[in-house]
C-alpha cells in the first residue's frame, strides 16, 4: 500500500489535549487545574516525570483555558531549552515580563489576574540562573505563576521548588496508549492490528510522545497498513528473533557461534546500546527457567 502522503504537521502537536480535562492518569494535576479554572486561585507549579506524559500539554491547556487566545501572548511566557535561559535571560527578560502589570480580562475566560512563565525543561538551567529566578519569584508573586517543567526533579534548587505545588506526572498505561493510538488511527485512516498495538505499546515504554511519533513515521514509511514488524523497524528496537538467537548461541558455550552471532548483529549494524539492553532484559526477565 501507499505511503500516507507526508504532512507536515507533527502529530504530537495534532493530538496534543486542548483542555486540562483531556490529559489521561494525571489525575491529581487535573483536578487541582480544575479548580484554578472555577477559582482564579493559582499557585506556583512544578511538573516533574518521565517524558511523554503531558506534562508540556498540560501547561499549554491550564494557559489557554484561563486566558484565550486573544490574552495568551501578553499574559504567558513560554521558555524552553531551545532558548536561552542563562542568567542574564533570567535578570532581562524573565523579569521584564514579571515585572509587567497585568492589563483587563477579556470576557469568556477566568483571566485571573497574574501572568504564566512556563519554564519548560527547567532542569537544564544552570544553577546561577535558577538562583537569579528566586528574585523575580518573590518580588513578583502578585502578578506572576510559574510553572517549572522538567524530568529530574533533584535538579531543581530547593528554593524554587519548596515555593511550588509538586505533581509527578506518571507513565501511561499501555490501555491509555492504545486507546490513544487507536483514536489517532481512525482519524489518519490506519488500521494497526492488535500485535502492532501490544509492540507498540512496548517499544513506547509508557511514553506517548514516542508511541504517537512511531506510529507517524511508520505510516509515512510503510502506509497505512502497519504490522508489528513495521513498528519495530521504525523504532530501532532489535527484533526479539535476533535477540534470542543470540542469547542461545551463547548459551551453548561453543566459543565460535557465539562469536558468530556477534558477527551477524554486527552486520546488520543494529546499535550496541539497544542490543546491550534488550539482552539484558531477556536474559534477566528468562533467567528461572535457564541454567547457566
Ligand atoms: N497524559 C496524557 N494525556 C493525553 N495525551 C498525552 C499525555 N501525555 C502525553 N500525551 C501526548 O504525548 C505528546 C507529548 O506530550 P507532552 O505533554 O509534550 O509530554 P512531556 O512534556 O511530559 O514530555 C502530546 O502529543 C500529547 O498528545
Ligand atoms: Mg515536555
């Protein structure tokens, strides 16, 4: 079958939730958001987990429902790793923007009366401009939020976090993955059979951003008929065959087929780091019924 005709559009963007509401197994996040939304009541947030699992979404909705579109520009300030966040970005721009009061609502939205800083990726801020930000959170209280964004929570100065309501966004479901990716499918006209969803479901480990980018560059590679071997081929993971076989060569502790089976995976150029970890995984997760 043809290749889906490429777009430019990505669709972690596409299908990105537009409402709090819709970010899936983060529930105490959303139902605090929730409430801001009825109250105007804000405090600061950290948002703290794995990648994929909203919490960047759900920073852009809790932004959108409580000022529209026509206020998001001069009430929200979105930063992330790709800009540049040093000290002196903390001391200019940062401030600038919390130092600003904050103009009149518009009707249709909460409009509470403060401004969002969106500190996207914040753990990869040095520990100087972490420091500058203390400044501009205290003396700007008032009239700013900030929400920190980031995997590692342990790299955040204690003195911004200890300011901040915390929510550890947890890894989703294989349920919530696949109801997800079966939605997405219906809407791009892909029919993924239900191995293709559990290998998708593994390959993404939890991360949604990885399950919906996968399934985008199999349907640009191989159509809109996807198989289970499709999405391994895309997500670099070694097939589990390959693996196997390896594992039995050396478990028959003749010297030459082992090397052998290396020499095949070398061949084929599957990474080192991927086989490394996939052999450990099923050697260990096989080890009761193997004797060494
Ligand atoms: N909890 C969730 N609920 C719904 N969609 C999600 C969730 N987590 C991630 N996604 C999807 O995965 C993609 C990446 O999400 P994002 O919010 O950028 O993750 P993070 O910032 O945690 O790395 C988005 O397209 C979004 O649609
Ligand atoms: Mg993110």
């Amino acid at each position: 079958m043809a290749p889906v005709a490429p777009t430019s559009q990505q669709w972690v963007e596409k299908y990105r939730p537009r409402q709090v509401k819709d970010v899936v197994h983060q529930e105490e996040v959303v139902l605090t958001l929730t409430n801001a939304l009825e109250t105007g009541n804000l405090p600061h947030l950290l948002f703290y987990g794995p990648p994929g699992t909203g919490k960047t979404s759900t920073a852009l909705a809790i932004s959108h429902q409580l000022f529209g579109p026509e206020l998001y520009k001069t009430r929200v300030l979105e930063l992330n790793a790709s800009d540049d966040r040093g000290i002196n970005v903390v001391r200019t721009k940062i401030k600038d923007f919390a130092a600003v009061a904050v103009g009149p609502g518009v009707s249709g939205y909460p409009c509470p009366p403060f401004k969002i800083i969106i500190l996207d990726e914040a753990d990869s801020m040095t520990e100087d401009a972490q420091n500058a930000l203390r400044r501009t959170m205290e003396t700007y209280s008032k009239v700013t939020r900030f929400c920190f964004i980031c995997n590692y929570v342990s790299r955040i100065i204690e003195p911004l976090t200890s300011r901040c309501a915390k929510f550890r966004f947890k890894p989703l479901l294989d349920n919530m993955l696949s109801s997800r990716i079966q939605f997405i499918c219906r809407e791009e006209g892909l029919s993924l059979d239900s191995e293709a969803l559990t290998t998708l479901n593994h390959v993404s480990e939890g991360d949604m951003r990885r399950a919906i980018t996968y399934l985008q560059g199999a349907a640009r590679l191989y159509g809109s008929s996807l198989s289970s071997d499709n999405i391994i081929s895309i997500s670099g993971v070694v097939s589990d065959n390959v693996v196997h076989s390896f594992l039995q060569a050396c478990r028959t502790g003749l010297f030459d087929q082992a090397q052998k089976a290396v020499a095949d995976i070398i061949d084929e150029g599957y990474p080192v780091s991927q086989i490394l970890s996939q052999v450990c995984y099923a050697s260990f997760s096989s080890s009761s019924q193997v004797d060494y």
